[in-house]
C-alpha cells in the first residue's frame, strides 16, 4: 500500500466501445510518472462519443478503474478524463483590454481578463469552455508576444483558439464519472490528449496533426508554431469498418471484428487468398480480395473527410512533420502508407511517451489518449480550473485514501 503523501496521476479515455484508465505515480525528484496502473473495460450506452445511457459508461470507467486500483494500490478519486464527439467546436477568438498606466506589469489576472474578454460573445450560450489558447499577445502594438506576464505596457490584445462543448454533453459526462466515484480534476478533448502522449516539441513547432482514429469517432487536432491551432471530430470510427464487413461479407458482427482485428489491410494486396475464422465451434472462410474492396471504400471516405477538415484548417498538404496516427484503428496493416497516399503528407503511427515502468500493451497506439490523459494530470499542481462556465470556474481539490474504503463505498447502498 502506498503512503497517503504518494503523488499519483490518473487518466481515463471514455471512448464509445472502450474505456481505458492509466494511473501513473510521480517521482518525488525528477516529476517523471511511472506506470503502476492499467485498467480496460468494454463500454455501452455511448454513441459516436456521447453519452446517451449514464449506466454504460458509468459501469465501464468503474470497472477500468477499479482494475487499475488493484493492480496499483491507489485509491483514485479524481483523475483527468476525455469527452469526445461531433460537438466540440474550434473557434478563433481575438479581444482587447487596457491594462493601467504606462509602468503596469502584466500579471496573471491580466491574462486571464483578457481571455474572458475575448471569448464574450464568440461561444453561444448553450456551450462551455474547456481551453483558450493562446496563439500570441501585442502588448502597446508589440507582436507575436507568447508570455507578457511581467512586461510593461498599457494596451494587452490577444489572438487565441477557443475550444468548447455543449453543456448538456459534458454534464452527461461529469455525472457518469461521478456514478462511479470518480471527479474529473479537469476535461481534455481526446485528439489534444493523444497529442500530449505521441508527439514532441520539433513536430509541433514546425506544424502537423493528430488524427486519433477510434472506435466510433475520428479526431483531428493540428498543432503549429508550438500551440493547438484547430481541431475537429468526423463520426467515422473503426466500428464502421466492422460494420461493413459484416453486411459485405454477409456475417456476424463478432465475426467481422475478428476479420478486420486479424486479417484486414489498409492497402489492396496484389493476390487474393483464402483466410479462415474459428468462431463458436465453427470455420468461417472469407477472400482476402472481398475484405480488402470493404476495408479499402470505408478508408477512402474517412480519409476524403480527413483531408476536407486539413482544407478548411488551411493545412491540407502543408504540415512539415506530417500526421501521427493513434486510435485503435491505427493498428491496422499498412494504414501508414495509406495515409501517406491519401493526404500527401508524411505519416507514422503515435507511440505513448514520457512515462517510465513497462506495462503490458501500453506502448501502443490505442493507449495514447489515455497516456496523455495522465500526463496532463501529472502536471497538476493544487487547485485549478477544470472548466470555464459562465465566467466562474470548477475547482477540485485532491485527495487519497485507502483501496479499500473506496470499494466498500462502491457498493455501499
């Protein structure tokens, strides 16, 4: 059992078909989280990223959680969590503010003035704020400012990327943590997540994109200059292509996920062959030409819609370090070179880092929002805001207990 001084970190990814917690514990010297924790759980009453039964995913993230508990020996309480779906929004944002008198040092406060001044009126009521970032600050007609905290000047303006969510998704989401008794010490959008997992300073300087490629839906988070640019969600999963082999190939749904886990390609091979499925008792035997014709038209329209949201980000064909993949459909043979193709642009698939310890699977693509999720918690640091509503904001403070009183509260009635 560790001390209750222990500082651990704690990510789950509410994914629509899985959820997946890390707990991570953070050295006490160099603030490097070591994995201690790994928890998967198969989710329900999810749909293309949105809460539509507080049941499922109330039961999935207790279930994750509680197998990353045990295998840990943390009781978690609060941890950084993921919301996904169509409905998040990246809208650019710019405002204005005086400051004081011609000797005033910029201060926090400052910022964080400015920040409400420009999101007044660019985001509808019915949406809450999760992240502002900001591109650049002009202090007294100064450019291309990143931090003017301490500088002296009487005019702050900023131009920044706003990124928000519809209310009733996210209290769906917060009241589904809560179910299983557990707080989110703040929200993270799942593309911007994985991108803190995968990608390093050199790629986000020089401009590419996270497309995390999950069960149900695809995420599109695009980074240049060092900061979060735009970003998008297609209601396109890897449940799609599951779907399709089924009705092609005129079979069960378990049967096609069998196929596409275990057979599908991303790229046509030149031959076709037979391959054969054991499923209940049985041999069932499917071409891989068939396959391949499925798996190749549900691509080519998900990486269509892929290269519309580079369009209309301005960054089609134009991101020097190219896209990273993640997502559990990143695990398909040769969707790289497929994406290469498609986009023309360099593509390689995201493996987590900046943690230590070995865990089973958790170097894989599937596991990086989940990772980053932790990393960002790893980062907290006392109380902070969780999300901006209204001007005011959520506050969570941490705490931690024992293992065991946290299942007898489970299931205590």
């Amino acid at each position: 059992m560790q001390e209750s001084t222990s500082k651990y970190a704690v990510g789950i990814d509410i994914g629509t078909t899985t959820v997946r917690c890390v707990v991570g514990h953070i050295d006490s010297i160099n603030g490097t989280p070591t994995i201690v924790g790994v928890g998967v759980a198969e989710n329900s009453g999810m749909r293309k990223g949105n809460v539509v039964n507080l049941d499922g995913p109330a039961k999935a993230i207790d279930d994750a959680l509680g197998e990353a508990e045990l295998m840990s020996g943390y009781q978690v309480d609060y941890a950084t969590i993921s919301i996904n779906g169509t409905h998040i929004l990246s809208t650019q944002a710019d405002g204005m503010i005086a400051v004081g008198s011609a000797n005033h040092e910029i201060t926090k406060e400052d910022l964080a003035r400015i920040e409400d001044v420009a999101t007044v009126g660019k985001v509808p009521a019915n949406r809450e704020i999760l992240e502002v970032v900001p591109h650049a600050y002009k202090l007294d007609g100064q450019d291309g400012i990143k931090n003017p905290v301490g500088m002296t000047g009487t005019r702050l303006e900023i131009d920044a990327h706003v990124v928000s969510v519809m209310s009733p998704n996210l209290i769906n989401l917060e009241k589904a943590a809560d179910s299983a008794k557990v707080a989110p010490r703040s929200i993270v959008i799942t593309g911007v997540a994985a991108g803190k997992a995968v990608l390093n300073e050199h790629q986000t300087e020089n401009g590419v994109a996270i497309i995390d490629i999950g069960g149900s839906t695809t995420n599109i988070a695009i980074y240049d200059e060092g900061d979060l640019q735009f970003t998008s969600v297609l209601p396109v999963g890897g449940i799609n292509i599951t779907n399709d082999l089924a009705i092609g190939l005129k079979t069960d749904l378990d049967i096609a996920e069998k196929i596409k886990l275990e057979h599908a390609s991303a790229l046509i091979r030149k031959e076709s062959a037979g391959v054969s499925i054991e499923y209940d008792g049985k041999i069932h035997s499917f071409m891989t030409n068939e396959i391949d014709d499925i798996v190749d038209a549900r691509l080519e329209e998900l990486f269509e819609s892929i290269n519309g949201e580079l369009k209309r980000a301005g960054r089609a064909g134009r991101l020097p370090s190219g896209v990273v993949l993640t997502g559990g459909t990143a695990s398909l043979v040769g969707i790289c070179d497929y994406a290469k193709e498609s986009l023309g642009l360099s593509a390689k698939i995201g493996v987590p880092g900046g943690f230590a310890g070995v865990a089973d699977n958790i170097s894989q693509p599937q596991f990086a929002t989940a990772v980053g999720l932790m990393l960002i918690d790893a980062e907290y640091d006392g109380p902070r805001q969780s999300v901006k509503a209204g001007g005011k904001n959520k506050l969570f403070e941490t705490g931690v207990g024992g293992v065991l009183s946290k299942l007898i509260g489970r299931f205590r009635i």
